[in-house]
C-alpha cells in the first residue's frame, strides 16, 4: 500500500510539472517561480513564487518584460524559447525589466537551474461559459426562433495577424557612473557587500594564459550567488544591487568570449599548454551568443574581423574572442573601481 501511494505521489508531481511544461509563458516556473502574460506590445510578469530566485532577485507581479538574455520578447514563445536556451546551457537568466521609474536589469543566475522549487498553480485564463448539455432539459418554446427565422450567417474568420515589427535594437548595458550619480547615503558600505567588492576584484585572472575556463566559471557562479544574497537581505541599496549586476555582466560576457576561444581550440585540437593569441579568430553565426555579446558591448565590434551572413546560405562571422575577453575585464575593473569607490565615500 506505502508503496502505491509513493508511485500515486510521483506520478502526480510528474503531471504537475507537465502541465506546466505545457503552457509557454510557465516555461521554467520551478525553477524561476517566475510565470508570464501576454500583453499589447509584449510580455508582463504575471506570478513570482515565494522562496524563488525571481522573488529573491526583486522581480514583481506586472513587471514589463523587455528582454532576456539576447531575445527581445513580443510573445510567450519567445520568452520559452529563452528560458529553454538558459536551463540547457546552464548559463545566467539576463532579464530587462521595465517599471514606471525606467528600465532596470535582473540576473537569475546560474544557479537557479540546480533545484526546483514549489511552484503555485500555473496561471490559465478563466474558461469560457459552459455550452448547453445534449442532454440538458431544453429550453422554453417561447425563447426559441420560430422556424421560419433566418439564421445568422457564421461568423467571419479573424484577419490575418499583421505583420510583425521589427525586433527593437538590444540595449547596451547601462554605465556604472550613471547607475550611481547620486552621493551615496551613509553607511552604504557592509562587511556583506565589501566581500563581493573583493570577489569581484579578483574574478579575472592574473595570468590568463594559464587560467582554466572551468575555475572561472566556477568562481562567477560563487559571486552570482554573493549578489543575489546582498540583494535578498536588503543588505544595500537598490543602486549598488544594479551597479553590481552591471560589473558581473561584464564578466558574463567574457565568459561567453572565452567560451568561443575554447570551442575553436577544440576544432582546431590545439593542446592546452599552448596559449591562443590575442589575434586567434572563432567563428560566430547570427543571432549566436557571440553575436549577441558584440551587439550588448559595442566597444567589441573592433574584435569583428568578419560580419556574418545571413543569405540563403548562412556564412559564419569572424572574431577575437581572447581580444574581447580581456576588453571585458578591462572595461568590468573600470565600472568595478567607480562602484567600489562610490559605495566606500558613504562610510
């Protein structure tokens, strides 16, 4: 008996979980607890889970949805399409959200797809009135159309859906000095928010050559995780939480550059003790995560040996993914310093 009701369990959260997996604007509810609507012109949050990294990052219910990770959402499809990419790459959730005060940006990180977590009831529009029974008594004679009466002709299919508008231009990731223009509040320093201060700082290596990508990744994950902890805890202000999302985006981006450089090493089957040079191409196609990151930063389009193609026949671009690494930490320690300067004048 124990053991039927243990198998009637599981097969109920598998179902639960299925329903959910249905509906795409629930796409990675128990991981995210985060759930979506359609709305004119795009997508708005429509659940946040308590106890989930969308609630644990500041996200709130009628949050516009303007962007995730590359992908400009006009639809639940999109928004999928995204969650999928992320939880399969296991890569951070980069979230563009637009509220009454401006736009502001969210990270769920990497770290949200390690374990699931106890979603609410998917949210599905309310049914549509109950047609009559067959075998429902029929209704008064009185309220019936005489025989002789014309019936209305069926109603007219819907038009054909427009056509769709262009996607609007990715924005670039916003600039630390004016995230903290403001004179930072007393006591704007913790002990909490000087360790990420410090994470930070020694993210990037001193020796990158010798460095490997799986340390790295490792070590953003742990600072991901530092972030969104000083967040939930309220332990600073809303401008520092995004000026440290800022600089980490940094790093995510190089990330992405590495990422690349290790790929075309693959192909090539270069040994590991030899370094690629700062002049060593990979290729990226279209609306890859290469592509996406150059677009995101444009200060990388000078790594852009080759645009890629787009034609009948997609032809790949080329770029110096180890050239862009190192703009990235260069450009990341620069937002990282007028951060940490900003948030040390409040003590």
């Amino acid at each position: 008996m124990a053991r039927r009701r243990g198998l009637t369990i599981a097969l109920a959260l598998l179902a639960a979980r299925a329903a959910l997996a249905a509906d795409p604007c629930e796409e990675g509810r128990l991981f995210t607890g985060l759930a979506v609507s359609p709305e004119t012109g795009g997508l708005a949050v429509a659940a946040v889970d308590e106890d989930s990294p969308a609630a644990a990052g500041g996200l709130r219910v009628g949050d516009r949805l303007v962007q995730a990770n590359a992908s400009v959402l006009d639809d639940c499809e999109e928004w999928a399409r995204a969650v999928r990419d992320a939880r399969r790459e296991r890569k951070a959730l980069l979230l563009l959200v637009r509220r009454t005060t401006g736009e502001t940006p969210f990270v769920l990180a990497q770290g949200t797809w390690e374990r699931a977590v106890a979603a609410a009831p998917a949210v599905v529009p309310p049914p549509a009135p109950a047609e009559p029974s067959p075998t429902a008594p029929s209704a008064p004679a009185a309220s019936a159309p005489p025989p002789s009466a014309t019936v209305p002709p069926a109603a007219a299919p819907p038009p054909a859906a427009a056509p769709r508008p262009a996607p609007a231009p990715r924005p670039v990731v916003p600039s630390v000095a004016a995230i903290v223009s403001e004179p930072p509040p007393a006591g704007a320093a913790s002990a909490q928010l000087d360790e990420v201060l410090h994470a930070l700082e020694t993210l990037a290596p001193e020796e990158p050559a010798r460095a490997r990508i799986a340390a790295y990744q490792q070590q953003l994950l742990r600072v991901h995780r530092q972030v969104e902890s000083v967040a939930a805890r309220g332990a600073a202000s809303p401008e520092v939480i995004t000026g440290l999302r800022t600089v980490v985006r940094y790093y995510d981006a190089a990330e992405v550059a590495w990422e690349a450089d290790e790929a075309a090493r693959e192909v090539e089957k270069k040994p590991r003790h030899f370094p690629s040079s700062e002049g060593s191409t990979a290729p990226y196609f279209a609306d890859s995560d290469a592509e996406a990151t150059i677009v995101e930063f444009p200060f990388l389009r000078e790594t852009v040996a080759r645009e890629p193609g787009t034609g009948t026949i997609e032809v790949s671009g080329l770029w110096r993914p180890i050239q862009a690494r190192a703009l990235l930490w260069e450009k990341g320690r620069e937002q990282l310093d007028r951060l940490a300067e900003w948030v040390r004048a409040g003590r």
